[in-house]
C-alpha cells in the first residue's frame, strides 16, 4: 500500500510537471485547468467531462466543476500553450522525423443537435463492397514518432463539410503538412492509399519533404515510354524496384515495394 501511494504521487508529480511545460506562459486559472484534464483523462481514462471530474475530488458540486471545464474548453488552445507543446514534442524527436498522417471519423448516429453535424463514411462499417455512411465528423490526425519510436501528435483537428467557409479535407491535410514542415524542417510524411493524389504529392513537394505514399491498385504510372498498372510493375520483380517518376514536368526518384504498392518519391 506504501508502495502504491507513492507511486500515485509520483505520477501526479510527472503529469503537474508535463502540464508546467505546456501552460508556463498561462493565467493561473488556465494552468489548473491543463493540470485538471491531464490528470482527469489519464486517471479515469475516458474523455467525458463527467468522468474527468469525478477523478478530481473537488469540494465544489459536480455541475459546476464541469461548467468550470466547460468555459475553459470553449476558448479553444492558446497559440502560447499549443506553441510550448509543439516546442516540447520537438525535443523527443530525432533528426530525421517520420510523420504519419491519417484521416478517421467520429460517428454520432443518434446526435441531433450537434453543432454542423455531417455525413461520414463509418470506417467500422464500411467494407471493400459497400460504403456505410452515418452521421458525425472528419478527424485529421498527424503523428510524429519520437526516438523511441513512439507517435506523438503534432495536429489533430475534427472538421466538417457543413462548418461555415469550410474549403475542404485536403485544405486541413496541407495545414497537417504545413506544421510538420515547419516544425522540423525536412520530414519523410508516410500516409495510406487514401492519400494516392497528385495535390499531395505536389503539396510535399512545394514544401520540399519527402514521403511515402501508399499507391492505389489502379494507379497507372508512365515506365518505359508506356503506360503501367502499378500493381503489374511491382509484380514483375521481387524487393524493392527504383525508377523515374514524372508528373506535372518533374522528375522524381520512386521506389516500388513487391509486398505494398507504395511509392517513396524525393528530390
């Protein structure tokens, strides 16, 4: 029992000492609140309110502790707080940066009230042969691997197409790509099929990163003064097949995996 009280010290210590680092240029009332929802959310281990603040123990009501968590998350993040975060992560991560970006969902089937409230496709639901859609959210995710090749966010955004003056999902994946560019400098960004799209690829390009995209089973690619199923080309070698890629009057060095259509393309 010793034992185990001093390790709940000890990791309240860590995690005051983690929300120090990311709310050091906050109010008072704004560093409680980091403390409050970091400790919250990893005791209870849920993102509910109610959850959050039964951990908290406090002498007020329970409605009002939500109300208080409540006013704090309707201001969004602080460019401060946010920026100290992003500074933080920026210290576990090693020279050569691997970033992976990845779109999921939010589905809110039952909401009726919720605020511009849209139609997704539900990944649960949805298989090769048939598309499922429900309603909820577009959640964007970028995760950047530390040394110890562990994924820590750097962007996470839940949008949707009936928000107003919404542009699209490939105007929040370049603000995705824009961050991690910024962030390091240079990056190797790894995404899925989904992401099989010349803008992508331009996009990176103009940012100078390198990357690698998973191709798509009916991309065709011009080998050899022909038109090529990328499936057909991997196919005929075993290991990994290096050849040019042109697109948009560029040249580019691609590699194709025999195990995953892929492609890894670099100035």
């Amino acid at each position: 029992m010793v034992n185990f009280t001093s390790n709940t010290y000890q990791m309240k210590r860590e995690i005051l000492t983690f929300s120090n680092k990311i709310s050091k240029h906050q109010s008072k009332p704004d560093k409680k609140f980091y403390a409050d929802m970091t400790y919250g959310m990893l005791a209870s281990q849920s993102c509910l309110l109610t959850d959050i603040v039964d951990q908290l123990h406090e002498n007020s009501k329970k409605v009002n502790s939500v109300e208080r968590l409540t006013r704090h998350l309707n201001k969004g993040i602080p460019k401060d707080a946010q920026k100290s975060y992003l500074a933080f992560v920026r210290t576990m991560v090693s020279n050569h940066p691997i970033i992976h970006i990845d779109d999921s969902d939010v589905i809110k089937p039952e909401g009726r009230k919720f605020e511009a409230l849209g139609l997704v496709r539900d990944g649960s639901k949805s298989t090769n042969t048939k598309t499922v859609y429900e309603k909820g959210y577009h959640v964007t995710e970028a995760c950047v691997l530390t040394g110890n090749n562990h994924p820590v966010s750097i962007f996470s955004r839940i949008h949707s197409s009936k928000e107003k003056n919404y542009t699209s999902t490939n105007s929040v994946t370049f603000s995705a790509m824009e961050r991690g560019a910024s962030l390091f400098g240079k990056a190797t960004f790894v995404m899925d099929r989904g992401y099989d799209d010349n803008k992508m690829f331009l996009k990176l390009d103009a940012l100078k990163q390198d990357y690698v995209i998973r191709l798509k089973s009916n991309r065709k690619l011009f080998y050899h003064n022909k038109w090529v199923m990328a499936t057909e080309l991997r196919n005929r070698r075993k290991g990994k097949v290096r050849m040019p890629l042109y697109y948009k009057d560029k040249t580019h060095d691609a590699y194709l995996s025999h195990v995953k259509v892929q492609i890894t393309a670099s100035k």
